[in-house]
C-alpha cells in the first residue's frame, strides 16, 4: 500500500539534512545559496537549473543534492 506524502515537503527535508540552505521557496520550487534553483515536477523527478539554464532533470534527490554539493564548491571557491 503506497503511502501519500507532499513531494515539496520531503525535498526541503532533504535539503535541510543535507545542509543546502534554501533562500526562498515559492511553492515546489526552491532558490539556493549557490546559484542553483530546485523544481519538484512530481514524484521523483527533480528540475536543477542555474541563472535560467536547465542543467539536468533528476530522478534521485540523493543524486542531485550530491550534484550541487560538488558543483557548489567549485563554483564559489574560486
């Protein structure tokens, strides 16, 4: 028996747990400190752009927070 669970809720735990700062959420979408904005299209699958580029659609949140954890720290080290 599949369980009903909001989506945008589980995202901004994750994000939380995984210490990626949301700066502002507008309903299923989630702008970042680092540049990035996170889009919940439904269950499982995740749109990660940066400056209005579309970088990825992702289908794991463990992958794409991964994804911006290391593409953060190269970006804004430098």
């Amino acid at each position: 028996m599949e369980t009903n669970y909001d989506e945008t809720e589980f995202v901004a735990y994750a994000l939380g747990q995984m210490d990626l700062k949301i700066l502002e959420r507008n309903g299923n979408i989630f702008e970042l400190e680092n540049g990035f904005t996170l889009e919940v299209e439904r269950k499982d699958l995740y749109k990660l752009s940066s400056e209005g580029w579309v970088i990825s659609p992702f289908d794991d949140i463990g992958h794409l927070i991964d994804f911006v954890k290391k593409n953060a720290k190269s970006t804004y080290e430098g």
